[in-house]
C-alpha cells in the first residue's frame, strides 16, 4: 500500500523531528572524553546499579523518576540518558 502525500509529509517531519533530537553515541564518547560536552548525562539504570558505577558526571534518575525529572529540570538543556540496553 502507498502511503498518500499527507502521510508522506506527516512521516518526513516526524524522522526530522526525531533525527535532530538523537546525538549519535560516539559523538556523546568523544565529548565526554574530551570533556566538551554541552549536554547533562542522566543514567536511567536502578540507583543500585548507578551506585555501583557510572560515568563520571551523570545524573541518577532512575527509568521509574523519569517523569517527575521532566518536570524539574531546564527545559533549555540538552539531555543524553543512557541505561542497560542498547534501545
């Protein structure tokens, strides 16, 4: 089945959308190594397993706290939260 134009058009803003919010992994690596990055870290890994070990300068906040951290920190940051998998 071919998607009509306006589903054409609704998907391309979508993928734009989508694209211009993701930061590819590797660039993230490189900033936090070369200690550039403009970004907050946040470990969405149970606080045990942050506890344990984390990368250096990452918040905790547990998948679970997620929505109450939308709420309390700056909008005007660029986030990069990582956890267990790779999804």
């Amino acid at each position: 089945m071919k998607p009509s134009p306006e589903q054409l058009t609704r998907l391309k803003a979508y993928y734009e959308a989508k694209l211009f919010g993701e930061v590819e992994i590797n660039a993230v690596k490189h900033k936090v190594l070369d200690k550039q990055g403009v970004f907050v870290l946040l470990d969405a890994r149970p606080r045990e397993a942050f506890v344990a070990g984390h990368i250096l300068g990452a918040l905790s906040v547990p998948l679970d706290q997620a929505g109450v951290a939308a709420r309390v920190l700056p909008a005007e940051r660029q986030y990069v939260t990582y956890c267990w998998s790779h999804t």
